[in-house]
C-alpha cells in the first residue's frame, strides 16, 4: 500500500463554521443546549396556541400516539415543554437553547425531491434568576437580558447592522408588552 501522490485537506462549510460561532456563543452566556424529538403532535402544538399550517404539515403514517403525529413546524412547543417539566421539577433557573430542523410539506415526492423542505430553526428560553449564588442579589430575567443575548449573537454573525426591532402583540405564546419581530434588513423575518 502506497499514499496518494496529492492529498486535500477536508473543508469545513460555511454552515458548520456558522453553527460552531452560534453554539460557542450560547454556551459562552452560560446557555445549556438541548436536542428535543422532531416529532411532535396536535396536544402539544394546542397547549402551546401556536399556530401551523395542515396542508404543509408532515405527518407520520403510522404514529405510536397522538403526541407523535408529524414532524414539527417550529422549535417553540419542544422549547415549552423542556420549560414547563423543568418548573414542574422546581428548576426554575433555565437557560437553554436548540438547533433544530423543522419541516414543511411542499410539493409530492418525486425521483429529484422528497416533497419535504427542511430548514434550521434556532428558539431558546430563560426563566428564573440571572445569578443565584449566596453572594450575589438574585436579579430576574426580563426582556431586555435575553434582548442583549440576542444582539450579541448578531454581532458574533456580524449582523447587528442590518437588524429591525418591531413590536409585535398577536402571537399567543409571547407576552404582548414583552416580545418584539426581528426582521433582517427590513424583510426578512427573524422568527
């Protein structure tokens, strides 16, 4: 056995090198990741008042219960849940994020495409006290603490020039005074 005469190093793409930048950052806040099921059901996306389209929505042709019906839309209902076992549990300094796909019907298989177009989603929470050790005064998190998380991540992507903050109050899961639409450029939406 003889080595190839020429050998290219592996290249590492943008995506990973993107993820790698937004999993530092978490992690550097003090963030804990989670990996939740891409599964989910219509019980969980009802708690939550979260809304989904039926004829995007891929579903499982034989799921094991109802809470396992389809692939999930979006990361917030898995988010919730981790939230609400975690208070349940009397945890109730969280501060996690995910990473995740999500996906949507788009078009019937064919021999090129699976009808199915995933894309990544990035959702988190923060409940409880930013600094609960004895020596330091117990502050909660608010708004404008997860709004800094989020504005460092744009300047770790080098984005923190092209964003819009806009006030936003017909989402049933966020609190009306407290949440905010993000939009990349004035178009884009930043779910």
């Amino acid at each position: 056995p003889t080595l190839p005469a020429k050998t290219m190093p592996s290249e590492v793409s943008k995506e990973i090198l993107t993820l790698q930048k937004i999993n530092d950052m978490f992690l550097g806040q003090g963030f804990n990741e989670v990996v939740t099921s891409s599964l989910v059901g219509i019980p969980l996306i009802n708690w939550i008042g979260i809304d989904y389209d039926e004829s995007q929505a891929v579903k499982v042709s034989n799921p094991q219960s109802d809470e396992y019906t389809m692939l999930r839309q979006n990361l917030i209902p898995s988010i919730a849940q981790i939230v609400k076992y975690n208070l349940d549990q009397g945890q109730k300094n969280l501060w996690i994020y995910e990473i995740g796909k999500v996906f949507f019907f788009n078009s019937e298989p064919d021999k090129k495409t699976s009808g199915v177009q995933e894309s990544r989603y990035l959702a988190g929470a923060v409940t409880g006290n930013i600094s609960c050790g004895k020596w330091n005064n117990p502050k909660e998190v608010d708004f404008f603490i997860l709004k800094g998380v989020i504005e460092s991540l744009f300047k770790e992507l080098k984005l923190e020039n092209r964003i819009e903050y806009l006030p936003v109050n017909n989402i049933a899961y966020l609190h009306p005074g407290r949440s905010a639409e993000i939009r990349l450029l004035g178009k884009n939406k930043v779910s």
